[in-house]
C-alpha cells in the first residue's frame, strides 16, 4: 500500500504525457484575429459599414478569455492565408465551451457556412468531443476572411485553430480515449462501492459511489457531453445553468465521501455534524440553481466555482486531520486537481498551450482521488482479515501451556488489581481472580471461596454469581464438615448432597482446597463437578497452587498498604502527616483543572494551642488535638480528606465543593467541635478558626491556595476565634 501514491504519479504522468497535443498531418496556417462586442441583433453589413461601433480590437493570441452576456453577441474576426493548392479539406477547431450558439460566416453575403452549439448532442461517430469542428469551405485559399457570431451567457476561454481533416480525426481520437478513461474510472467506482456496501455496511462506500457519480455528471455537463445520453438530452431546454448547477452537485457528495474516508468522527467528532451540513447544503443549493428558475446563468457559474473552492478546503483539512499514513495518496491526487484547476485557468488565458490535461486534467485527477477512497480502506480491511486468519491459523496450546498462561495472567491480573485497590478491596479482589483464573483450565460447574473471619469480616466468592444461594444452603447444613476439612491443609474431593433453596440436587463432586486463614478463622476453595467427573491428583495440587498464590497476594497487597497507611499517617492524631495531605492536594488541583470542578480547602487552627502549649508543653497542644482529629475524621464526608497542617490545626480537602458550599460545611465542623465533651484536665473547653479558599480554575500550584487558606484562618482567629474566615 505505501507504493501506491508512487504509483499512481507515475499512472498520472503517463496520461499527461498522451494528453500533450497531437502531431499535425500539414503544417497549420497561422490565424489573425480580432474581436468585439455588439447588441444582439447587430448585423455582419453593420460591423463592416461602421454603423457599429467602436469596432475590431486585434488579439495577439489564438484565443482569449470571453464574458458572454444574453444581451451582447461576440463577433470574431479571422484572417488567415490558406495554401492555394487544393484538396486540403480545413476545419477550426474551437475548444469545447458553453456558448448557445456558434455560427461562421463568409463575405460578401454574410452566408452561415457551420454551425454549433454546446447544448446539441454530437454525432454518433464522435460521442465525446473535445472541440467544434466547423468545416471551411473547399473553395477557400489564399487570404482569407471570415467571421464567428458567438452567443452565451457564462465566463469561459476561447481557443481556435485550424486543422486539416486527418489532424482533427486524431485530436478527437485521442480526446475520446482521454474522456473514456475518466469516465470509466468514475463508474467503476461507482459500481463497485455498491459492492464494498453488500460486503461491510458501515464503510460509507456509498458516500464515495455518491461522489463518483455527482462527478461524472459534472464531468459529462461541463464537457457538453451530457447531452449525448438520451435520458438526459431534455436539459439541454435549461442552457448553461445545468453544466454550472452540476459542477456545483459534486462538491457536495465529495465533502461528504472525504468525512468517511478521513475518519473524521474519530479524529474531530465536534466537526462532524459540519461536514455533513457542508455537503448536504452544497447538494441542495445545486438543485435549486438547477430546478429553481432563479438563478442566472452566470451567478450559478460564480456560486459553483465558489462552492468548489469551499469543498476543495473542506477535504483538504480533513485529509490533514487523518492520522493515517494512507491518506497522503487522496491528498496529492486532490492537490493535483486544485493545481490541475489553475491549469485550465492559465489555459483560458492563453498563458499555457489548451493540451488536453491543461483544459480537463481536473478531471482525472478527480476520479484518481474518489478511487482512492473506495480502494485504501477496501484493500486495508483486507489485509486486516488475512492477518486475522493468519492468527487464528496458530496451534492449539497443550494443556500444560494453558496451565502455564493461565498461572501467568492470575499472577498479572492480582499484581494489577491489587495495586489499585482500596484496602477493603483487597481480600475481595484476590477471591475474585482465583475463581476467574481457574474457570479457564479446570472445567466445573460452579465455584466459590468462603474465608469466615478473615482479618474481621466473613467473606464468599461464587462464580456464577446464580449460584451463590446454594452455597449459602451448603454453608448452613455442612459448616462443620467443612470447617474440619479446612483444617486438613490437603485438598480433598468428596460426594455430597448439594441442597438448594428450591429443593435436594442430585449428588454432585466437590474439592475442597483449604486456606492458609490463622484460627480461629477458616476457609476453603470449593469447586462443584457432576457426581461421576472426580478430580485428578495434578488437578487438585493445581488447585491448591492458585489458591496458595491469590491468598499470598492479597497478604502482601494488605500489608503493602498497611505500611504505606502507617508511613502516611500522623501517629498523635491519627490523620495523615503534612507531606502526604500536601500530595493529596496536588492530586486533586490536577484533577479540579482537567475536569473543571470545583476544590475548596479548609484550614481548621485549634483556638486553644498555644495555651496548651505554653501550659504543658508539647504533650498538652497533642492532647487537645487528638480528640479534635478524632471528631473530624467522624464528620468529614466520603470522598474528603484530612491532615495536619501544622503543630496547631488540621487541612481538610473538600473536592466538588464551591466557596460557599464549603463555608456551610465548614460551619457545621466548628459548630460540632464547640459541643465537643473533653476532659476537664485537658481545657475547659475547645473551639476553632476556620479558614476557607477555592482553587482557581487553572490553578496548578498548591501553594497558593495553602497560603490563603491559613491566612483566612489567622485573621478568624485574631478576630476572637471560634469562626469562619474566607
């Protein structure tokens, strides 16, 4: 795939290079022209007497550039000097453009010699032209003069040269090949994103098909082909507005194929609903240029190269947002029709020579692009697949490596879970990872792990969790057979009546896997077969093994955490130390600024400190403190934190909370501390000054709200204590 952009240049290049112009047969005889503007209805004899005015204005190039306007007719004048001998049969050539009416004339008589226009159907012999033909009369040679009446009603370019017979056959051959080509690219795809649909309906393929075809038919209107198919040579009654309207038609499909392709939902998905309006808008505004009967000519050819251009950036920045490394191809072949665009501008202002590529290469470039839209993402999901089968084709592990795996992953999954549990988490989420890492090598029927009075609490594990009511009925008719099994420390299979709570089971197979739980606690891993399936020595040792494993896990998970509690917390008071709350802090100003919630600290200063302080030293500040901290830790609420900000007071953290919010919860800590019972030996009583501050919506340093916490607090406390400050 990544060769593809390399070969598709090349593929470009080449259809340059057939598109240069082709060799004449007879040297061409030189053209002179000149050109002016007169109202409709003016007269060859008029021009010539001088009755119109202000006359002929001579052209230095084989063409120019044309404003046509119904009211206004073009006349060119052309002199040129045929060869005297006979038997040449000359044509002029004129470039393909939407003009009503082309009509060539001869003196003395003024007489129509040819005629054409762009909106009549070509002959059957030459259905996709590139120029008019218009045949000169056989007696013509030597100096000759004559005249085009050209009647329109858009902006184009005009380019005349004469050919003999032979050059002009092999021009429209090779223009044939060239439209043909195009054409054929754009239906293709077309036909076969119907195909890519019936094989994955959420590729967009149809967006693409869409834009395939609002592209032909622009191509087809544009090049005044559209009027060669039958089914639509009805149009040809609307003139110039349906090429423009049409032209205008692809933008919108080609926004939306480029949304598709360029993954935009997931690359901006803000943007999406934009892209969509985009391109359904242009789609709509082209149809009432088209249908409406409003719009002139000439304003719906300024609103579809105006549209185009709008289209053309809207694909081109959503190629850019495309993270893939496949959408360089579409990008370079979308730039090239932006370039190939200016080209036929340059073009019509006889800058560069009217080859083929420099007046359509838009098209194929076009066409390249919407292929490519079709083609990476088809070929990519391809690729995909194989590389899916590719993997499934792996051998099937033995039973011993799936032993291995799955002794591999409970190892892994209790290291994860463990580590970012809570501690009441811990024992839980060790049982939870026993029975699911057992479920893949042990076929069962059910499973559970019952640990009575483990570190305080009564605990029961049942995997599936439908199965937990007759474990409970197991638990209450054979605790004691059971317990005394625990005790064993050997794994044991026995049959048993398993009764549940809807009636008796048939006799099931159960292991019973001891615990390592210290007495006067127990427990056991009990894994449920059908009675005639028993246990293997190897699977009653592998049983023991992961039990041994997740029990070991979720002990030294416990004590990692008991130790971290305990290297945190502040052993006066029994909250956590100033550097751990600071940390805390940091934590929380992070998650407040991503989030853009609020986060309020309160600085909490015992009244009463440094009197205790000066009365008993440091032993009598600590006393009046702890039963303070003792009070907090009993009304701050689930999610808040609390530390000690000093020798004197205490910070609590309280997330989600406004300034004001937090002031009402600070209020209510003071008002419960003031009610506080103490021993008299300690103070009479005791009360508190509280400061309150918010962080800053962007605030990143903890220091600041540090700062005007513990100042609020000071000025409570000289204000006469036993208040808030914020």
């Amino acid at each position: 795939m990544r060769y593809l952009p390399a070969f598709l240049i090349a593929s470009l290049l080449a259809l340059w290079l057939s598109a240069a112009p082709a060799r004449a047969a007879a040297p061409a005889p030189a053209l002179d022209l000149a050109v002016m503007e007169t109202p409709v209805g003016t007269t060859l004899d008029d021009i010539l007497t001088g009755r119109a005015q202000p006359g002929f204005t001579p052209v230095l190039t084989p063409g120019f550039s044309f404003q046509a306007r119904p009211d206004r007719d073009l006349w060119v004048r052309i002199r040129t000097e045929l060869p005297e001998a006979g038997g040449t049969d000359w044509r002029l050539a004129i470039v393909r453009a939407p003009l009503d009416r082309i009509q060539l004339k001869l003196l003395p008589d003024a007489r129509v010699v040819a005629e054409e226009s762009f909106f009549h159907a070509a002959g059957d012999d030459n259905p996709w032209p590139a120029n008019f033909l218009l045949p000169l009369p056989a007696e013509l040679a030597g100096k000759s003069e004559f005249y085009l009446q050209l009647q329109g009603k858009v902006n184009g370019g005009l380019h005349l040269r004469l050919q003999d017979a032979a050059t002009a056959r092999a021009s429209e051959a090779q223009a044939r090949r060239f439209f043909r080509f195009t054409y054929g690219v754009l239906l293709l795809v077309a036909v076969l994103s119907l195909v890519r649909h019936v094989e994955d309906n959420r590729s967009g393929a149809p967006a693409v098909g869409g834009a395939a075809l609002g592209i032909w038919l622009a191509c087809l209107g544009i090049n005044g082909h559209l009027y060669s198919l039958p089914e639509l040579s009805l149009l040809a009654d609307r003139g110039a507005t349906v090429p423009q309207a049409l032209l205008l038609l692809c933008a919108g499909p080609m926004v939306l194929a480029t949304r598709y392709y360029s993954g935009l939902g997931k690359a901006a998905p803000g943007l999406v609903p934009w892209a969509r309006g985009l391109g359904w808008g242009l789609v709509l505004l082209a149809l009432w240029g088209m249908l409406g009967g409003v719009l002139t000519p000439l304003a719906t050819q300024w609103l579809a190269w105006v549209g185009n251009g709008v289209a053309l950036t809207a694909c081109l920045v959503m190629l850019l947002m495309d993270s893939r490394s496949y959408r360089w191809a579409p990008l370079l072949t979308l730039l090239g029709a932006a370039v190939a665009v200016l080209l036929r501008v340059l073009a019509d202002a006889q800058v560069l020579a009217p080859t083929l590529f420099n007046l359509y290469g838009w098209q194929p470039m076009l066409a390249a692009t919407v292929a490519l839209y079709l083609a990476l993402p088809w070929i990519r999901a391809r690729l995909q697949r194989w590389a899916i089968r590719k993997r499934a084709e792996a051998p099937e592990p033995t039973a011993a490596e799936k032993i291995q795996l799955a002794r591999e992953r409970l190892v892994e999954s209790l290291q994860a879970g463990l580590k970012s549990a809570a501690d009441g988490d811990l024992k839980w989420i060790a049982f939870r990872r026993l029975l699911d890492g057992l479920k893949p090598v042990l076929s069962q029927t059910s499973a559970a792990v019952v640990a009575m009075h483990f570190h305080g609490e009564d605990l029961m594990q049942v995997e599936p969790p439908s199965a937990e009511g007759r474990y409970r009925e197991l638990l209450a008719q054979r605790t004691t057979l059971l317990k005394n099994l625990s005790r064993l420390r050997a794994p044991q299979q026995l049959g048993i009546d398993f009764d549940g709570p809807v009636g008796p089971l048939g006799q099931v197979q159960l292991a019973v896997i001891p615990l390592p739980i210290p007495k006067p606690g127990w427990g056991a891993l009990l894994i449920e077969r059908q009675a005639d399936v028993t246990y293997s020595d190897a699977e009653l040792a592998l049983c023991a093994e992961f039990a041994a494993v997740a029990i070991m896990a979720g002990e030294e998970a416990a004590g990692a955490v008991k130790a971290q509690k305990s290297a945190e917390t502040d052993p006066a008071t029994g909250v956590l130390r100033v550097e751990a709350l600071r940390q805390r802090l940091d934590k929380h100003m992070e998650t407040a600024r991503l989030k853009q919630t609020p986060l309020s600290l309160l600085c909490i200063q015992l009244d009463q400190a440094a009197a205790l302080r000066e009365g008993s030293g440091e032993v009598g500040a600590t006393a009046g403190l702890r039963p303070v901290a003792e009070l907090l830790l009993e009304e701050i609420e689930y999610g808040d934190v609390i530390g000690r900000s000093g020798p004197d007071g205490f910070l609590v953290l309280a997330p989600g909370r406004k300034l004001l919010q937090a002031r009402d919860y600070a209020e209510r800590l003071r008002a419960a501390i003031s009610r506080l019972r103490i021993d008299p030996r300690i103070a009479p009583s005791l009360s508190v000054s509280v400061g309150v501050a918010q962080a800053g919506p962007d605030e990143r340093d903890p220091a600041g709200i540090l700062e005007r916490a513990a100042r609020a607090a000071q000025i409570a406390n000289k204000n006469g204590g036993n208040q808030i400050f914020n």
